[in-house]
C-alpha cells in the first residue's frame, strides 16, 4: 500500500477513535453541565441548517445563499454576545483586554500576574495584543467591537478556505467548508471574546495556501516568512506549521527549490520578529525568541496534577522573577519527567485525547465568568457544542478513509504532526486545536461532493438553478 494511503487509513482510525472516546464522555459531561430536551432542539435545529449548508450552499446562485448563511451565523453570535457582555471573562481574554489597554495607555506589553507574583513583560505573544490595541485604538474594546474584529477574522478565514479548496480542484467544496466554519459552535462562542484563535486559524490557513500556490518567488516566500513569524508571535505553539506545510510541497518544488524557499521564508521570519527580541533582550536581558512562559507552560502540562488545562502554579516559585520562575517551573517538569517517565507518557495520550475529542472549553469558559452564567444556559449549549464535534470526528473520519493520497489528507497530516511534535508536550486544551477544525470540515465536504458527483448519492436539487459542477 502506498505511503499515502496508509496515512490516510491511520488518520482516520485515529479520529474515529477520537470521536469514539466524544460519544462516551457524554454521560460525564451531561452529569457536569446538565442536559435536556431544549438543548437536543437546538443541536437538530443547528443540524439542519448545517446539513443545508453542505448540500445545497455549493450550488446555490445568485446571493440567496450566502445571505441565508450570513443571517443565521450573525444571528448566532449575537446570541453568543449576549451570553459574555457585561461579564469578565477570566483567562487568556482577560489578560489580552488588559495588554491592549495597557499598551495604548502608554504602559508597553505587561501585566502583573496574580500567581506569579511578578511584573511579566515577555508572558504573552506580542501579535494579538497588539492587533487588539490597535483595533481598539478605532472601535473601542467592547463586547460589540470584540464580535465584530473576530468576525472579520473568521469572514477571511472561511474566504481562504475557498481559496484552498479552488487550488485542490474543489470549489464548490469551498464553499460548504466555508459556510459551515461560520456557523461552527466553537467559532461561535469565541467570537465575543478576546481570544486569539481566530487570528491563529487565519494564518494557519494563509500558511497553509501560501505554501501550495508558490513557485518559489522572492515576494511570494517574503510573504510566507512574514506570515510565519505572526503565527509564532500569536500562539509560540504552533510554529512548526509553515514548515510542516512547505514540506508538503517537496515533490512539486523540488529539493533545491524548495531549500531555498525555506531558508528565505526562515530569514524574513528572523527580521520579522527582531524588534520583539530586540525589546525582550532590553527588559530582561536575555534572548526571549517568542515569550518567557515556555517553562510555565511545560509545567502545567508535567506534573502529578496535570490536565493539560491551565492551573495555578506551585506557590514556592511565587515572586520570582519573570524569566527565573519559568525556568523554575521548567525544571520541576523535567524532574517529574525524568523520574515518572511512564506516567508523564500515559499524560501526554491523555492530554491529547481529552483536547481533541470533547468540546466543552466554551462552557467552562462561561461557567467562569462573572457575574455567573446561570446552568440552564450550559445545559442547553452541551448537546450543541459536543454533537457538532463528535459529528466533526466521525464525519473526517469517513471523509479521510475515502480521501486516501489525496492533497487534502496531507494537509490534514502537517496539522496533526504539529500537534503531536510541538503542542501536546506542553499545556494543550481545547483551544490548541482550534486550527485544525477548518481542514477538517474541508476534508469532509471534498469527500462529499466526490461521492455526491460519481454517483454515490444524489440530493435534492435546490431550488436554485446549478451551475455547472467544479472539479475535485
């Protein structure tokens, strides 16, 4: 069997797997949050729209459709907005909010942090903050300008995924994978906070098209060194991507071609990130290349009561300083390692198996937040948010089966082997696979519209008029 396929088969028995282990943490999470017969008539009402917007969106002419997807999506997160506003939400939103009004109040990149004890100015990723600040510097840091700067953000992450959908042959594939990430629950409810992710999924994606487009061009790689050094100064994390998704392309570019791409895209990158090294070696003496939390981060991800979740710190450590507390935390992760090998492996399954297969971030997230979200509201939102991802497991798992040595696999697989090589060893929850949600739900509508189009099944036609079908 070749290579390729055999990939394929372990991907999809990997997400089976992983959907599998969704649909028996049902009982725990309903017995957690609550369940009832209101939230499984919003799962099947969130169910059709998405199963019309898989079938019938790709062909649908004129804007009929699309204003059909727009009314539902901006429907939905308004109701996600009403839920946060008024409300702190704890965490990495509320220490984004308070960078960018501490920037744009003259105060640089810092915050006190209550369990570290300590001024840290290296602790978070410059890029986000920094977009927020200057966002906010227009249109404010409401709960209303939050929604809006993340909905752009997703508008042009769902414009690339067609764009990679158009460059694999499949258009109109594009265009359900698109339609349903903006309607996708977790999208959902992270789009009136201040969160990342969605910055992080957009140039995921651009990586990910730039890389399968380029001849090699001095612009074209500038351009992809420029968006890999975003990517790392948004989420540290996931800086492997752009050259998981270059690798990609080593049959097409060519060995030497493609070095040579890499060492460019690597140099801009460098440039790019200078004056955040530059600074870092100012405040703190010392090179910080993306920030100071890598230690922490290994620690609450290596310990006798690690998640994979955030936790709070050992409390000897409190009051260091910035860099010799995540050093601090670093080694008491090494040791645990090194002495508990065994167990820190069975962690590391655990970790990722727990972040990929549920999907109840959102509603820990709200439960947190103060004044307090009342349970009836998480009771009703488990069935929505957990249905939609157990289905996203199982339906990527049949869809990558099928789609064996195709291109979309391979995109699947970089996505995955940055998990497995850089994220998982660290703090990984939820959030850490925001990214891969997009590829999967590509992955998903590719397989359908091939077997759609041989043959397999034929739908309704919509009752707008088809246009001529777009290869896959």
């Amino acid at each position: 069997m070749k290579p390729d396929r055999v990939l394929g088969a372990a991907l999809a028995a990997m997400l089976l797997l992983l959907a599998a282990y969704g649909v028996g943490s049902a009982p725990a999470l309903a017995a957690r949050w609550g369940a009832g017969a209101g939230g499984w008539v919003l799962f099947a009402a969130w169910f059709v729209v998405a199963a019309w917007v898989l079938t019938h969106l790709p062909r649908a002419t004129g804007r009929g459709g699309w204003v059909a997807v727009a009314t539902v999506a901006i429907a939905l997160r308004v109701a996600a907005a009403f839920l946060s506003d008024g409300r702190v939400s704890p965490g990495d939103p509320h220490w984004y909010l308070v960078l960018a009004r501490g920037f744009l109040a003259g105060h640089g990149l810092g915050v006190v942090e209550p369990y570290m004890g300590t001024r840290a100015v290296a602790l978070f990723p410059p890029a986000y903050p920094l977009l927020l600040a200057g966002w906010g510097a227009i249109a404010g840091l409401s709960t209303a300008s939050l929604l809006l700067l993340s909905s752009l953000l997703d508008v042009a992450s769902a414009g690339v995924i067609m764009l990679i959908a158009r460059q694999l042959g499949a258009a109109r594939a594009g265009v359900a994978a698109a339609g349903l990430f903006l309607i996708w629950p977790a999208v959902l409810l992270d789009a009136p906070l201040a969160q990342k992710e969605s910055l992080v999924t957009l140039f995921a994606l651009l990586l990910a098209y730039g890389w399968s487009v380029t001849s090699g061009r001095v612009r074209e790689v500038a351009l992809l060194g420029l968006a890999s050094a975003v990517l790392a100064l948004t989420q540290p994390g996931d800086s492997l991507l752009g050259g998981l998704f270059a690798l990609l392309q080593w049959r097409r570019l060519g060995t030497v071609r493609l070095a040579r791409a890499g060492a460019m895209a690597a140099g801009v990158a460098a440039l790019a990130m200078l004056p955040w090294w530059w600074r870092n070696y100012d405040l703190l003496g010392a090179f910080v290349p993306l920030t100071s939390a890598s230690g922490y981060s290994l620690w609450i991800g290596n310990n006798p009561a690690a998640t994979g979740t955030w936790m709070p710190p050992p409390a000897a450590l409190y009051g260091l300083p910035e860099l010799a507390f995540s050093h601090a935390a670093g080694r008491i992760a090494i040791e645990w390692i090194a002495t508990h090998p065994a167990e820190a492996a069975r962690l590391t399954v655990a970790k990722f198996v727990r972040a990929m297969g549920l999907a109840d971030a959102g509603l820990v997230r709200l439960a947190a937040m103060r004044p307090v979200v009342t349970a009836p509201i998480t009771a009703l939102l488990l069935p929505l948010v957990q249905g939609a991802h157990v289905l996203l497991l199982a339906l990527s798992s049949v869809a990558t089966f099928r789609l064996r040595g195709k291109r979309v696999t391979r995109l699947l697989a970089a996505c995955f082997a940055q998990l497995l090589l850089l994220g998982v060893w660290f703090e990984f929850d939820e959030r850490h696979r925001a990214f891969v949600t997009p590829f999967l739900l590509l992955g998903i509508a590719i397989a359908f519209e091939r077997v759609r189009t041989q043959g397999g099944v034929r739908m309704p036609r919509s009752p707008l008029r088809n246009p001529a079908r777009a290869p896959i």
